[in-house]
C-alpha cells in the first residue's frame, strides 16, 4: 500500500496498493491496481510500445532503439510511482529480454534505475499466465494459450492449478519470419511445430485466449457481431465459430483492420498471422469453446500472491462490493436488503444467489445519483464493466434488476438479446423486491428490523410491527402489488405487535 494511501484523492477512494511493470516483446507497461485484493481494479495502465522483440529472429538482439525507448519509459515509470508512494513494485520480462543475447546487459540498465526485475523463465511465464485465468474464471479446465511478441505459452489448467507449461517461440513477432509473407506457408510451419508439442487440452476443456491479439481479434469478432457488450474479457467461442471468424481475419489487409473501433496499428498488422496461428490451435487441441481473457500474467502474479482464504473469494462479489461501496452501497447494507427480500424474490437456479446479491448492490448504488440517469448509468455498469466469473446472460440480469429497482418494467431490447424472458424476468422481480424494500423506510435498520416480506397461500404478505405500520403508505401500497403482480400473487399487508427474532 502506498504510504500516502491516496490522500490526494487521486483515485476516487480507491488505494494504489501495488504496481506492476511488465517488459515484454511488444511493450513495456506499467499497470497500478487497487480496490479489491481477489478483484484488484486498475487505477493507471501506461505503456510504451518499444517493441523490444523485433529483431530477436534476425540478429538475437534487443535493439539498440528499441532497448532507448523501454528505459526512457521505465524511468517516468520510476517517477511516477515515487510520486505516489507506491512501494509494492513488481517488475517482470519475459521472452524478449530472456533470448536475447544482450538481454542482461539490458536488465543491468534496468536495474541502475532502482527496480529489481525479475526474468521470468518460459514455463514461470506460461504457468503465472494460467493462475491468471484461473483468478478470473474459477473452476477454469481446459488449454492456456498465452500469445505474446517472443512466445506462444501453452498450460493445462485443471482443478485450480496449472499443469505442466511449454513455450514456443511463436509469438506475433515471429510469426512473419516463419511465414515469409505467405500465410499457406505460415500454417505448414505452425502444423509441424504444435506436432512436437507435449501439451494437451484436458477433456472437454476450453480454450483460453490471453495477450493483446487475442483481445484484439475479439474486439473484431464483437464488432463484425454488432453486440452491445464492448469489454472482450469473456468472449465465448464455439470452434466452429472461431475457424470461420479467422478464416475471414487471415484473408483481412491491415489498413482495413485498422479502420475498425479499437484495433491499433500495431494489432492490425498483426491479426492476420494471429488468425492462422488459432486456426492450427483450434484444430489441434479441438477445445470445446474458446474464452478471452483479460487476465493473464499480471494479474496472474497478483493472484498467486494471494492467501488461499482470499483466492477462495468470489470474484464478482469481490469487485461489485468494492465498486458499491464508494457509492453509498455498503455491502452490509445490501446483504441486509438481499435478506429481506429473498423469500419473494429468491434465486430459481442452484448459483444465482450471488447475481442476485450483486445486483441488490448495483442496485442500491444506483439510487445514490441522479434520477433520470440512473437507469441508464445502471445498466451501463452491468453490461460494459469488467466484471469477473459472469457470463452475458448473468450480466443481462444484472441490467434487469437495476430496471425493476427503478420501475424501468420495459427492459431494453439488448437484454433480450443477451437473456431469456425467464431470466430477466427472475432478475426484474430482484429489482422489484429491493424497490419495495428500500422505499419501505429510507434503508434505515430500524425499518427492516420492524418489517417482514413472506410468501403464503398464494399471497404476498408485507407485515409492519405496530410501532412502524405508519411507514405502510401509497408508495409502499403501490410497490407491493406491482411487486405481486409480477409474481401472480395477491399482496396483503398485516400490523403485528412484534415480529419474531
């Protein structure tokens, strides 16, 4: 944690408890992260696209331009984080820096600076890698495929632990130099590679996509689906879909590639060897879907960091409590509220208690800003933030309780894309029953002490101790039985002298 624990202000409540910088074979970047341990948040991400791999396969170089560039950059990063007292610094390089032969003269320069890199083997790059995606998508089974400049790192992951990691020096620095401009002779070259490679795809396993290309051919693929969704992280993939999408990649010419939202220079030149090389991969380990991930070897080194009690965490919940919280929604608040409301509105699927806790949190965080942006600002959390371990059917539902929480009851039609009717309207009534709830006494202890929401012979039944029946008014009536009606119940409303503990 920073010694000043961000009391400027810099980060909006949010404390820059540790940096990382990453040297790789395409850049060099410094992220700093805070907010939640088990869901860190990125609080400043600067890079410096010094390409330092680009020679590699020539001479076995760093270049000399190349290496100015990265230390010019690693010295504002030195001043940088001096200035905001951030003492956890991780520094890493990888393939570049690791096969070439001028590489420790370069880590020397590094080090005069006042960092402490640390060189990273090929298999401690592919297997930090996996514990990424393990962080971001618990229960993950299936082939890490880590794609960067140098090297294409290959990782089994299976009942939370990596297996054993290869490295390949196929990474999109060298992917030219293997196809000699010809993409038929690219593909030979791959095919023969991956034959003598020793990884596998464990049964039924999924195929995890981690560096910037892949994030890049997803933006693509999301672009060319005209989705509403804008984050990659996530991204689903049948192989089927995926050998269609980089058939059409591979053929693609860069200045047209560039010309799509958020594809860079850099990437588009890059995507269409990118798109052979999944095409080998695909058909190689025939993986059951192929999943993007935004975590990858940073936040791989952060998780493996981690206490086992706090990698146990649920990572959604993690990150929502902590966004929540600096918006008004405690999360003891919202677990107050969520056990109010769960009788009437319980989760109807074995594992939806936690979207539903996360959206009474969204859903209560939305309240604290303005009226006629809540909605819209709700639903722009649900389906465009970085969440972890959702899918888009759970981010739809999301969305839909934010709607119910608001009296939104027509739900846009991209949640309808995203969802089935059942599952939004499941969601709608979580928004409902928080409504009522939050409506019911301002939020306040006393108001949820003193009150009760149960289900009984076909009928909702709101009961008020005697002392707070004056709380049951026109808003609260009306809230009841839309509340009701959307659950074919018939609402009542009983006073009683005290409620039960």
């Amino acid at each position: 944690m920073g010694r000043r624990d961000d009391r400027e202000g810099l980060f909006s409540g949010n404390k820059p408890h540790r940096a990382i910088i990453d040297i790789g074979s395409n850049t060099v970047r410094l992220v700093v992260y805070g907010g939640a341990p088990r869901a860190p948040g990125i609080l400043l991400n600067e890079k410096v696209q010094a390409r330092l791999g680009r020679d590699i396969g020539r001479d076995g170089k760093l270049a000399k331009d190349a290496m100015h560039l990265a230390l010019d950059g690693l010295a504002r990063y030195r001043l940088l984080l001096h200035d905001l007292g951030i003492e956890r610094i991780d520094v890493v390089a990888t393939a570049a820096v690791r096969d070439a032969s001028n590489g420790p003269a370069f880590l020397k320069k590094v080090r005069a600076l006042g960092f402490a890199p640390r060189l990273l083997s090929g298999e401690d790059e592919a297997i930090t890698s996996a514990f990424g995606v393990i962080g971001a998508f618990p229960g993950a089974h299936g082939l890490v495929a880590d794609l960067g400049g140098g090297s294409l790192e290959l990782v089994p992951v299976s009942a939370e632990a990596p297996g054993d990691a290869e490295s390949l020096p196929m990474g999109t620095l060298r992917l030219p130099e293997l196809g000699g401009g010809d993409r038929a002779t690219l593909k030979g070259a791959l095919k023969k590679a991956l034959r003598r490679s020793q990884a596998a795809t464990p049964e039924n396993g999924n195929l995890y996509l981690v560096g910037g290309t892949w994030r890049a051919m997803a933006v693509y693929a999301m672009e060319r689906a005209g989705t509403v969704l804008t984050d990659p992280h996530g991204l689903t993939l049948t192989s089927e879909e995926a050998l269609s999408l980089t058939r059409k990649l591979a053929r693609s010419a860069p200045a047209r590639l560039h010309e799509m939202p958020r594809i860079s220079t850099m990437r588009s030149q890059m995507l269409p060897d990118a798109a052979v090389l999944l095409q080998v991969l695909v058909k190689r380990f025939q993986p059951r879907r192929l999943i993007v991930s935004a975590w990858g070897l940073r936040e791989g080194l952060l998780y493996s960091q981690l206490e086992p009690h706090v990698q146990a965490r649920d990572p959604l919940i993690s990150g929502v409590s902590n966004f929540a919280i600096q918006r008004g929604a405690p999360p003891a608040l919202a677990t107050r509220v969520a056990g109010w409301t769960v009788e009437a509105a319980p989760p109807l699927r074995k594992g939806d208690e936690r979207l539903r806790m996360a959206a009474t949190m969204l859903s209560l965080a939305a309240m604290q800003i303005e009226p006629n942006l809540r909605i819209a600002q709700g639903i722009e959390w649900a389906l465009q933030k970085r969440w972890l371990a959702i899918d888009n059917e759970g981010r739809a539902m999301l969305a839909a309780a934010i709607c119910g929480n608001g009296n939104a009851l027509d739900l846009p039609a991209e949640l309808k894309r995203l969802a089935p009717a059942e599952a939004l309207e499941e969601a709608l009534c979580w928004g409902l029953a928080t409504r009522l709830c939050r409506r019911l006494g301002a939020r306040s202890m006393r108001s949820l002490e003193a009150s009760r929401l149960s289900v009984e012979d076909g009928k909702l039944v709101l009961r008020l101790e005697r002392d707070r029946a004056a709380l049951y008014a026109t808003p609260t009536e009306k809230d009841l039985n839309l509340l009701a009606g959307r659950l074919d119940l018939k609402p009542a409303m009983e006073v009683v002298d005290r409620l039960p503990d």
